[in-house]
C-alpha cells in the first residue's frame, strides 16, 4: 500500500506554516527546561557524580526512542503522533491510553515549570510573589499559543536560541575553571568525582535515573509538531539528528561541569548553574545564568503547552475526547484545547498561594515514570508498523538504521530500566503509581467507548452510516502508515 501524500489531508486540520528550523528549536526548548536547570541537582544529590551513568542511559534511549519516532513521523505526520501510532499498531485503547497518559504528564510539567520559573525568578527579584509571577506566566503563555502556530514557533526558535546560547556559555566558563585558567580562581579539578563516585550506590543511581528521564521528557514533541511543519518528510529527520546529539552534548556537559565543581552535599545545588558560577567568581554571573534559567523553563513550558493541546486536539478527533475540543479559531489554533491544558497550571498557581514551596517538589513526584511508558510504546508501535511495512514492500520517507536490533535494544534497555527503579524504594512507588494511572486511564477509555456504542446502537442505519462516515473521516485525516 502506497502512502498518502501529506497534501491530501483535509482543510479543516491544523495549518502547515512551522518551519523546519523552529521544529528543531521546539525540541530544544521543550527538552531544555526544568529537568536541566532545577533536575540536575537534585540528580547529583541523589547518585553523586554517577549521575551522569544515568543520563547516559536515559541518553542512549532517548536517542532510539526519537529515532523510531521520527521514521513514522515522517511517514504520517499528525499532531496524535505516537498517540495515533499505538492505535494503528495496538488499537484504540492503546491510542487513546497512551494519549491521555502524555497530555496528563505534560499537564503536570506546563504547572512544574511555571512554578519553577516563578521561583527562579522570586530568587533575584524578590518583589512578587511566586504564586502570582507563576499566574501571569500562566496567562501570557495561553495567549501566544492561541496566536497561531507561526507567531508561536518564531517566539519560542529565539526563546531556545537564547538558552543554547547561555548553556555554551555556561560550558566553556566551566572548562576554564575546571583547568584552572581563570584568574584568582583555584580549580576543583576532579577531585569531587574520583572522592565518592556514587555515594548511594545503585539505588543512588536508580533515584537518579528517574530524575534524568524527567529531564529528557519532551523531546517527543517533535513528532507531534511534525504535522504543522512545511515538507514534513523531510525537515523531521534533520530536526531529530539535531536535537537528539545536541541534547546529549548539553546535558551531559553541563552535569559533568556541575558534579566536578559542586559536592553532593553542597547547598548550591538547589540551583546548579548559578552554584558553578558563583564559585568561579564571575561578577552577577549567578543572577544572569538563574534569569536565564526563567527563560529555559519559560520556553519549555511554551513548547509543551503547545504539545499538550495537539494532542488532546487529536484525541477529540479521533472521538477519544469530547468533539469542541478539535474546534479550530481563525488562525487554524485549537482554542478550546489550549484552554484545557493549561486549565491545570492556574489552579496550581493557587495551590502554590495556599501551600507555599509543596506544590512543585510534589509536581515532580507525578511524572518521573510516565516517561518510560510512552517511550515504551513508540518502539513497540514502531516495532510492529516496520514489520507491517517490509511485509507489504511500502516504501518509507524515513528508515531507523538497524532494525530491528536496535529497536528491541530499546525494549531491552527500558525493561532493565523499569527492573532497577523497582529495586529502590522511591522510584519503586513512582512505577507502582504510574502503573495504576495507565490502567485507569485505560478502563475509562473502554468504559467511555462502549457507552459511545451503546448509543449509537439504537439510532438505525442512517446514524450507523454516519458513524462509519465519521470514522473514514478520522481513518483519512493523517497519511496512514502502511497496513
């Protein structure tokens, strides 16, 4: 079966105008965020300088896990993404889990990284409080997103450009001080990493890894802004080399400048960067590198502002979600979609009021593992949508090198994962909890669509006419993978 081209989708979808530049800063800014510039402490608190074993597991997964979803972005560019991959691998309950459980966990980070902002900001700027700095964030934020997908991808490529540009920075500072060719300045040298490499040990490590996950969470946003990008085909390819390789640079740099200057008992961690900076004596350093930080997360909340909305966009037009939800304005935004993403960040706003620096430690709890489980599901439903396609000889825009070893490497990899975190106590509920979540989720999809079913029963020919038309309709609207 030979693919649609992508020029055959309906006009009432979403519009095309992202270019493929800010695609790839999209998955920089929404990777770019609060895992980094808040996580990455709380990561060398927690496993010490073997962290950064962490982050090269979490690292390598991540990168199969964009690689697999950018062979079937490319080949079926929808904003359900790998939401709408598990449902033509799986079915719909698999869909629809998978859909809810991400726009659930980004839900919970778009309030995370307005509250870690506010905070940041409260920190150098202590006029407003943090509960409302993190409300007008809230409400400048709604507005760009409902400004069209043009407006939004502009603002948020030189928001990222801004963070690289601060993080290089940030990278070649801590060089010098680790080399010891800052002036009146005596390098740590890597003492704090050979001292006490992992000083929790493995249940250290396996902490971490959770809180590294976290970090990575949203570089799969890509896949979903895949199909409001010009030439989807081909910019989604370049976007994952780039951001995946970039990522890994920026993260693992950073943590490994990071854990060599500051112990992991050091106060500083609190706010990680502003610590290395400080330490290297460099004049309102610290405060800059912290406002930079407001704009990291700032960003970041942006980005998956955006990828919360598409996705819920998607699930209402595949009739896992309310219809009014797939309603587009005059800019081809989901408007009432927005407004139920980012419906959450305000009521934690006044959460925060009520409960005063609880609500973002507890943010964070939430979604360490939700990670693991999407992941999961974009290299089964690449797994099974590859075979389909070998089988059938369709031809694909985008082929992941090294399948399926590498694919079943990736199942591997998030199995071991999964049987590490259970051997600690902190991740082991994280596990239990997200496990309980996704068969909730799951059990309401079934329960919600067999009262659809029921009815639609009584309703006749004409009203199961229109139902089947309906689903061609969904069935039509991205170009399928082959079947």
């Amino acid at each position: 079966m030979t693919m649609k081209s992508t020029a055959q989708r309906p006009a009432e979808q979403l519009g095309h105008s992202m270019k493929p530049r800010q695609l790839t800063m999209m998955g920089l800014g929404s990777a770019i965020g609060a895992g980094l510039f808040l996580g990455s402490g709380a990561g060398i608190q927690a496993a010490g300088p073997a962290v950064l074993l962490s982050y090269l597991v979490a690292g390598t997964l991540i990168i199969l896990v964009m690689w697999a979803l950018g062979e079937m972005a490319a080949a079926n560019p929808t904003s359900g993404a790998f939401s709408v991959y598990a449902e033509k691998a799986m079915g719909k309950t698999a869909g629809a889990t998978v859909g809810w459980l991400w726009w659930l966990q980004l839900v919970v980070v778009i309030a995370a990284e307005a509250l870690g902002a506010a905070g940041l900001l409260f920190s150098v700027w202590p006029v407003i409080p943090v509960w409302a700095l993190a409300f007008a964030f809230m409400v400048a934020f709604t507005a760009i997103n409902l400004a069209g997908v043009k407006n939004f991808g502009e603002f948020e490529f030189w928001f990222a450009i801004l963070k690289v540009a601060a993080i290089v920075l940030f990278l070649g500072i801590g060089a010098a001080l680790l080399l010891g060719i800052l002036p009146d300045v005596a390098s740590p040298g890597l003492a704090n990493l050979a001292t006490d490499f992992a000083p929790a040990g493995l249940g250290g490590i396996a902490a971490a890894l959770f809180v590294v996950i976290f970090a990575f969470g949203g570089t799969e946003i890509v896949s979903v802004a895949a199909a409001e990008t010009e030439d989807p085909e081909h910019s989604v390819g370049k976007a994952i080399r780039t951001v995946v390789w970039r990522i890994l640079v920026f993260y693992i740099g950073s943590v490994f400048v990071i854990a060599a200057v500051l112990p992991a008992t050091s106060e500083a961690l609190a706010s990680p960067f502003a610590g290395v900076l400080d330490a290297a004596r460099i004049p309102g350093a610290g405060a800059a590198i912290t406002l930079v930080a407001v704009v990291a997360l700032l960003s970041a909340l942006n980005a998956n502002l955006y990828g919360a909305s598409r996705m819920v966009y998607s699930l209402s037009q595949r009739g896992e979600a309310p219809r009014f939800l797939s309603r587009l304005s005059g800019p081809q935004v989901p408007m009432l979609a927005v407004g139920v993403s980012v419906a959450f960040g305000f009521i934690a706003t006044v959460l925060e009021l009520l409960f005063p620096e609880r609500i973002l430690p507890a943010l964070f709890q939430l979604v360490g593992s939700t990670c693991l489980v999407v992941w999961g599901t974009a290299l089964v439903s690449q797994l099974i949508l590859r075979r389909r396609a070998d089988r059938d000889g369709s031809s694909l825009p985008l082929r992941m090198k090294g399948f399926p070893a590498l694919t079943v490497f990736g199942l591997v990899l998030l199995g071991l994962i999964f049987a590490v975190g259970f051997s600690a106590e902190s991740s082991r509920i994280q596990l239990i909890s997200t496990i309980l979540l996704i068969a909730g989720i799951a059990a309401a999809c079934r329960f919600g669509a067999r009262l659809a079913a029921k009815s639609a029963a009584p309703s006749g020919a004409a009203s199961g006419a229109e139902s089947a038309a309906s689903d061609a309709s969904r069935d039509a609207s991205p170009a399928d993978l082959p079947k």
